[in-house]
C-alpha cells in the first residue's frame, strides 16, 4: 500500500513538471513581451531574427528551393500519383493539394523565377517590363524580399515549439478559467483566450498558427476557427508601432494603440454576430458534432489543474516537439508559403497597377464626410488599399495633411486585420475553411465597424 501511494506521488510530481516547464517555457517564448534592441518585441521573433540575419545571403535561395519542391513535388504527384506519396496520410496532405492550390503553387513558382532572373540579370529585355511589373519593390519583390524571410523563421519556431503551448495542459488551465468569459462576450471556448494573448503580444501569424492547429486536432468547431483567425489574429505591437511611425505620429503611440485595442474589442463582440461568421457551423474537422463538455463541467482552477495535469502526462516530448513539430514546420513551409508569395503578389500588383482599390474606396468618401474627416477623398482610397497589404494604407496617407485623418488611417488599418500579402494568405493556405470572398466582406464589415469608433476617439484626441 505504501508502495502504491508512493508511485503514485511521483507519478503527479512528475505529471505537474510536464506541465509547467513546457508550457512556462511557452510561455516564455511566444507570451513575454521584452525589450530588445530599443523596442518591445517576443523571443520568437529574437530567434526569427537571428535566423534571418544568420542566412541573410541564402535565404532568397532557400525560399525558391522551398516553392520548387512544393510546386514541382505537387505537380508530379498529380501526374504519376506515387505510391510512397500517395499512401502516406502525411505526404498525401502535402503534395496533393485541391486544385486551387496547386495552381497557386504553380503560380508563385513562376512568380518567385521571375523576380530571381530580374534581379540577377537574366531577363531577355523584351520582356523586362512586364518582368519588372512583378518584381517590382512595391509588388512580388516587396513579398520575397521583407516578407518571406520572416514568415520562414517565424514557421520554423513556431511549427518546432508552438507545441510547448498546445499540447501540455496550458490551453486545458487557462481554457477551465477563462469560458465564462470567452463564451458570454465572444462565443468562444476559453482556450481560445491563448490564440488572443499570442496575437496581441507576438503576431498575428502565430495566432493563425495556433488556431489552425487547434481546428485540425478537434478543439474547436468551423465557426469557432474561423472567428477566431478572422477576429482576433492581430499585428504585432511591434509592426503596429512600424504603421503610426509610418503616418509620422510616433509620439501619438500609446493613444493609438489603446484606440486600436477599443475598436478591435467591439468588433470582436459584434463580428461574430453578422454573415458569413454567424452562418458558419458548429462542427468539427472531421465532420463530427462537437460536445458540450467544457460547459458543463466545473471551472474552478482545481479542475483546470487537473485537466492541465491529466493532458501533460499523455503526452510524449520528444513525440509532441521533435517529430509532429517537424511536420508542422514542413506544413507551413510546403503549403503557406507558395500561397503568400501567389496571393501576395497578385493584390500588391492590383493595388500598385490598377485603380480597383481606389474605384472600391468612392463609396467611403460619403461616409468619412459625414464622420467629420478631413481630406476624405483622399483618405478612402487607403481604406480599401488595406486588403491588399496593411502597410499600403499607411503609405498612401504619407500625403495628406490632416493629423487626424493618418491617425484615423493608421489605425484602422491595424483594425481591418484581413490583408492578403500575409495574414489573408495565411488564413487562405491553413486549414481553416474560409474562402477569398468571405475575407473581403469580413474585411469591409471590419471596417464599417471599426472606423466610426476610431473616428469618434481620433476627434476627442484632436
């Protein structure tokens, strides 16, 4: 009997070990807000940065390496359908995309050739203009040059440690904790409050990230992981301070943000409420119908500390980190990045190239009058621009004259969150069924709902 109930001592010592040291070390790695090299930043993104800089002059090659494998690997797996890919569920999933994504593959293949040849002079001059038409610093040299890199590093770490945060017990705590909150306001279960701190905190990839990774083993339903990678996967605090200092209005920093975390709280309440998030269903990855389990139990922090613990001891590190981290990280490689560098590429070419984005924005020029803003025709055009890349607003508003108006600018831009050089790209290539034509209108409700607020808050600051 003594035996039994000492086994059983160390069995929970053990148990409580494997929860908290992965999960405090991620914590750590993708929660902790720390300053480096005079601003605020997460160690994933120190490590992202090491990485960049450790393969400044071969990361470009890397990068064409990555989409030739995904692209030609795709390509011949369609047309001779091997067995040693074909009878792998892993391999399968990897190199036998639908066919929409395999033509984006195809296409950022071609995309990223293209820029490599401009770039080292090996475009016939015939043809340079319309070359230079995608490779252009503003279009798909913009994508492989300032992008991709860091999504590279970024999905190497996060797809390597993003199970320290999923797989310990830290989302089965925090998640007992938090739904009494998460479901009133949001409809959300409460370990969706991770997803949310990761965003705010670290990126906004990250948070697609995990939410993807969380609708593929189960944990949340369609309509749950759509609202949350459409809802809450913010841009950094970091990238955010990039956008107000953009505007020229640095020292109107901290107003900004507190407007920025106002006005993406409200949309978060009110977003989930409206088509097409309110129409999508409450069921599983596999098809299934989920159960009410998480509501019904208790949620005091005794039960969380045992569902933490009760997870933690079912998992195997080495298993969880090494081997399923490694297959993310090849996921995210093989299959997100084509899509960012195609999807990417075609709106920043829409956006530099064609008035679409300023045809669009006309609609808005009667609104932002009526909201007060000066110099609205000019400011509409940003809005729209948006979608395309959340930078472009803030570039185009370099222009006009009116502080309030780039502060409104700025502001909403970090707001509207759906753009598709990388977070509507991310959305699109993850698991998380959501397609182009429900971004865009969940970006221009994103809009109509943010900016009146953002406007109300700009004239009490101006």
């Amino acid at each position: 009997m003594k035996h039994t109930d000492k086994h059983t001592s160390m069995t929970s010592k053990y148990s409580i070990v494997k929860f908290i040291l992965p999960s405090l070390m991620g914590i750590f790695l993708f929660m902790l807000p720390i300053p480096y090299d005079g601003s605020i930043t997460i160690p994933i993104a120190i490590l992202s940065g090491g990485l960049q800089n450790l393969l400044s002059n071969y990361l470009l090659y890397i990068l064409f390496a990555t989409i030739f494998i995904s692209a030609v690997g795709s390509l011949l797996t369609k047309l001779f359908k091997p067995k040693c890919i074909i009878n792998s569920n892993f391999l399968n999933a990897l190199f036998n995309p639908t066919p929409v994504w395999f033509t984006l593959r195809i296409i950022a293949l071609f995309f990223i050739s293209v820029i490599l040849l401009v770039d080292h002079g090996y475009m016939p001059a015939t043809l340079l203009p319309y070359a230079e038409m995608i490779s252009s610093g503003d279009t798909g040299g913009l994508v492989l040059s300032d992008l991709l890199p860091v999504l590279f590093s970024i999905f190497l770490f996060a797809g390597l440690f993003l199970p320290l945060l999923l797989n310990f017990g830290l989302l089965e705590f925090i998640g007992s904790l938090l739904v009494k909150v998460m479901r009133p306001v949001f409809g959300l279960p409460g370990r969706a409050a991770i997803d949310c701190i990761a965003s705010w905190l670290g990126d906004g990839t990250i948070g697609v990230l995990l939410t993807s990774r969380q609708y593929e083993e189960g944990f949340y339903t369609e309509r749950e992981a759509v609202v949350i990678g459409t809802t809450f996967s913010l841009v950094s605090i970091t990238f955010s301070l990039v956008v107000i200092n953009t505007v020229g209005l640095g020292h109107l920093f901290v107003p900004f943000y507190l407007t920025v975390t106002v006005a993406s709280l409200i949309a978060a309440i009110i977003m989930p409420k409206l088509p097409p998030l309110s129409r999508r269903k409450d069921v599983l990855y596999d098809g299934s119908l989920p159960t009410k389990e998480e509501d019904n139990r208790d949620h005091s922090v005794r039960q969380g500390w045992n569902l933490a613990l009760q997870k933690a001891d079912s998992q195997n590190f080495i298993q969880c980190v090494l081997i399923d981290g490694s297959k993310n990280v090849l996921d995210m490689w093989l299959g997100v990045i084509p899509v960012v560098m195609a999807v990417g590429t075609i709106a920043l070419m829409l956006a530099t190239y064609t008035p679409l984005f300023e045809i669009l924005g006309i609609p808005f020029i009667p609104f932002l009058e009526l909201l007060g803003i000066p110099e609205a025709t000019a400011a509409a055009q940003t809005l729209i621009a948006g979608f395309a890349d959340m930078l472009l607003p803030a570039v185009l508003a370099t222009g006009i004259q009116s502080d309030m108006t780039r502060f409104i600018i700025a502001s909403v831009s970090v707001t509207q969150l759906i753009y598709l050089s990388e977070v509507g790209a991310l959305l699109l290539g993850s698991k998380i069924p959501v397609k182009l034509w429900e971004l865009f209108v969940i970006f221009i409700e994103r809009t109509l709902i943010t900016l009146p607020i953002i406007s109300l808050i700009a004239h009490f600051i101006f």
